[in-house]
C-alpha cells in the first residue's frame, strides 16, 4: 500500500507475515496483487484486539487461523492533484479582484477568430496581480481538513438546553467533542467541521485546549472566558460537543 495502514484483528486470529523488500512488482499471473518474490523478514499471530501497524511501501500477507476478522484501517494522505481544485476555487471564492475586461482602442482584425494577443496579456496580466497568499492557504487547510465525509451526521440533542443551563453543565462536568467532529488550529484561528472560526482572543486558549484534548474538563470550563460560551453552545447545539 502506498499509506499508513492499521490492522486491527476484530476476533479469531490471523498470521501476518511483512516483506521489507525494495522490489515490489506484482505477479501478473495473480487476480489479486502479490509481490513477485516475497520474502517474509517477520510474522506474527494477531489475536482478538491485537494490531499490527504497516507503513506505507511495506509487503504483506495475511493467513486466517480458521474463522475471523480484520479491520484493515487506512490513513491516505491527499495527493496535490486532489488538493489544487478545491484551494483554487476557495481562492476564488475569497479572492476580491475588482474591475472588468475592455478592449477600448482595438481595431478591425483580419482574422476575426484568432485570439487576439492584446486580449491574452491584459487578462493575463490582471489576473497574475491576484497570487495566493500563506494565509488563504492556512484558511484552506483549516476548513478543508476539517470537513466532515459527506456521509457524516450529527446527532443535536432532541431537548437542547440554553445557555445559561449548558454553561451550568459545563462547568460541573466538562464537555467533549463528539467522536465524528473534526477540529484543528493554527494560532488564533481554527477549523472545525469544514467552519472557518477566528475567536476573540481571550477564549482562543480554550478552544485549543479543546481541539489538542478533545475535551474540557470542569475546572477548565470554569476557567472559559465568558466569549467563549456562545460558540460552544452553538456546538452543542449542532451535536459537535456533548456534556461529559
């Protein structure tokens, strides 16, 4: 595999024998890919709850010891072609360029169809004043890894509190994110489920808690700045945080 993979034996067991072999050409002859040539370096038997981590370029085999289940996890990095369309068109969509094309001045042409030169530099022109920034970058990557599988649902609470009686909550019993939430930061601000949040300044410490903990126990929830509130009860809301 070209990722992180993760082999998590749900229940039986499994042998697993890896490869670290530099060729890695697969048998043609095989309808499933094997490694021509494989030669196992390690094996292990995975029981129950065991796992067996693999990076990425790493060749191996797996033999069920009677009835069983593995979960085969991976962790795929994007590739930059997967990237590109969606950064260009949040550019885009955030970019404030100004103004219109005109051709003032342009003359009868001999060739009425043939792109005109003057056209294609002006635009050109134009349009390369207007560059990505690190900043339009990092917004990007907040939102865009943050964002949520489409197939994702938030369950809100059927009989939400207000505010006053979450915030009550809260600080009695701490909160957490909920296990689909995505959430992540980069100095003052953050994303978190494909939202782009720029908090006030005196409750940036909370959220960050939040998103490297994944929680917020009592003692730090009593010590939330009171701007803090209004977004985590909106989260609450939304199903992203629950109480402890």
């Amino acid at each position: 595999d070209s990722y992180d993979v993760f082999l998590l034996q749900a229940y039986g067991r499994r042998r697993w024998r890896i490869s670290r072999q530099r060729g890695l050409r697969s048998t043609k002859a095989s309808p499933i890919n094997n490694v021509e040539g494989f030669r196992a370096s390690s094996e292990w038997v995975l029981d129950a709850g065991d796992m067996l981590y693999l990076p990425p370029g790493i060749a191996h085999e797996g033999v069920a010891l009677g009835e069983c289940m593995t979960y085969s996890i991976g962790f795929r990095a994007p590739g930059y072609m997967q990237i590109i369309e969606p950064w260009f068109a949040d550019f885009a969509e955030r970019a404030n360029v100004s103004g219109q094309y005109v051709d003032a001045g342009a003359t009868a042409v001999q060739h009425p169809a043939a792109l005109p030169r003057t056209m294609t530099r002006r635009v050109h022109a134009e349009l390369a004043r207007h560059k990505p920034r690190k900043a339009d970058t990092k917004r990007f990557l907040l939102c865009y890894l943050s964002e949520p599988k489409a197939t994702t649902v938030f369950n809100a609470p059927a009989a939400p509190l207000s505010p006053a009686q979450f915030r009550s909550r809260a600080t009695a019993r701490g909160v957490q994110l909920d296990r689909k939430t995505r959430m992540l930061y980069s100095n003052a601000a953050m994303g978190i489920n494909g939202d782009l949040i720029e908090p006030p300044r005196a409750a940036i410490a909370t959220f960050q808690a939040l998103a490297d903990q994944r929680s917020l126990t009592a003692d730090q929830a009593c010590g939330a700045h009171a701007s803090a509130w209004a977004l985590l009860h909106a989260w609450y809301s939304a199903g992203w945080i629950s109480l402890n």
